[in-house]
C-alpha cells in the first residue's frame, strides 16, 4: 500500500516537474542561446500545449503583423529537455 502512494505521488510530481510556465522558460532560453536577437523580443513568443510536447512559438498577433519565418522550440513534457529549435512560417 505504501508503494502504490509513493508511486501516485512521484507521477504527480513529475507530470508538475515540466508545467507550463517551465517548459517556456526552458523553450525561450533555447531560442535564445541559438539565436541571440531575440532576446530583446521575448514578449513575442508564448507556449502551446501540442500533445505530448510543449511548442513555444511566436504569439498569433506577431504572426498576422510580420508573417515572416521565427524559430520555435520543441519541448519534452516528460522530461522538461529541449528536443530541438526550428524555423516555422
């Protein structure tokens, strides 16, 4: 019985392990590190819910006002890791 409360705990801690607000600081420093302009532009990203991964992307608004090509992050939600850091349109 112990076990099976020390299981249901740790799957709850690890699913809050990468929340939202995480996985776009995780997400945006990635961006970041690959590609320093945007430093002085975070407030132009935001973070989706996208199944089993967290995409952090630029918002709807800059996308309608510059429709040009800006990189995106992929983020695990398992593991909170960067999967990769691509340009979308």
């Amino acid at each position: 019985m112990k076990y099976l409360i020390f299981f249901s705990m740790f799957i709850s801690l690890q699913s809050y392990a990468c929340g939202k607000e995480k996985a776009f600081n995780i997400g945006l420093g990635a961006i970041i590190s690959k590609y320093s302009e945007y430093s002085v532009k975070k407030d132009i990203f935001t973070i989706k819910d996208h199944g089993q991964i967290w995409l952090v992307l630029r918002k709807q608004e800059v996308f309608k006002s510059e429709p040009k090509e800006y990189p995106r992050a992929v983020v695990q939600k398992e593991t909170c890791g960067v999967e990769r850091v691509l340009w979308s349109k």
